[in-house]
C-alpha cells in the first residue's frame, strides 16, 4: 500500500475568536499547492483515493491536485493517528491513498510508522511524505519513497 500523508499549504492566520477551519490559504499557499499537486497528480494512479480534513485550507489544497476526494471528519485538527489509519486503512488499502491533514497528527502518524524514538516527526507546510509498505521476515513495514516539499519543486 502506498500511503501519502500531505501536510496543507500555508494558510492565514485565524483572527481572534475565529473559526479555526475557516481559514484560507494564502496567496502562497495556493502557488505551492498548485506546484505540489501538479507534481503528486503524475505519479499518482487512476485509482488512488484522497481523504482530506474538513478545514478550508486542506480542501483547498486537494482541490490543486484535481481529483475527487472526501471529507473526513477525523481527519480535522484534534484527530488521532488511530483514527487517521483507520480512515486510509493502513496497511491493508489495495490503492494508493493521499491524506490531507495537519501536524502535529500527520508527523505522530510518520513517527509511529517509521519506528522514530521521538513521538512525532516535523512537516513543513505544503509537504509531503510518500510512505510504502513492506513485508520482512513476517512484519509490515514501512519504507518512505519520497520527501517532497514545495522548495524543492521551485529547485
């Protein structure tokens, strides 16, 4: 199974008592979403699924990738990374699948796949991480495929 755990754009800051998932991206925010999606969409296959959190700023960075996708309510900021899994059906999908979602749960999700010592992992805005899994000797594994982040793609 390939799992791509893809951290939202930059997005505005909330104003003071406002609603934390009604924040936008910024104007950057959208460019590199542009870039990332454009570069994820041709290495993706037909099939692949994309579970994104309800906040307005994962939505608008699935949208740059221009694929259908679904909104996961456990996928919002306060998620687990239970239920994160449960929702991309680690390690059993049979398609690739693209999540959408905010730190700290998709960095605690790399942390806990990738066996890291420390509890989470950090994830730059607009980044993401392609992660395969892997059987050795009776286990799953999880093998990371590639790092992307949207310097990189500006390179």
């Amino acid at each position: 199974m390939d799992l791509i755990l893809w951290r939202h754009a930059e997005a505005q800051e909330a104003p003071p008592g406002g609603d934390d998932l009604a924040r936008a991206l910024t104007p950057r925010g959208e460019r590199e979403a542009l870039q990332m999606g454009a570069w994820l969409d041709r290495r993706l296959t037909a099939s692949a699924r994309v579970l994104v959190s309800p906040a307005l700023r994962c939505e608008q960075t699935a949208l740059a990738l221009g694929r259908t996708y679904r909104s996961v309510p456990v996928l919002a900021p306060g998620g687990t990374v239970e239920q994160l899994l449960a929702a991309a059906q680690w390690p059993d999908a049979h398609a690739p699948v693209v999540v959408v979602g905010h730190q700290p749960s998709l960095g605690q999700a790399l942390a806990q796949l990738l066996g890291f010592a420390q509890g989470s992992c950090p994830v730059r805005k607009g980044a993401l991480w392609w992660l395969r899994t892997r059987e050795r000797q009776g286990r799953v594994q999880a093998v990371v495929v590639s790092v992307q982040t949207p310097d990189l793609l500006r390179g």
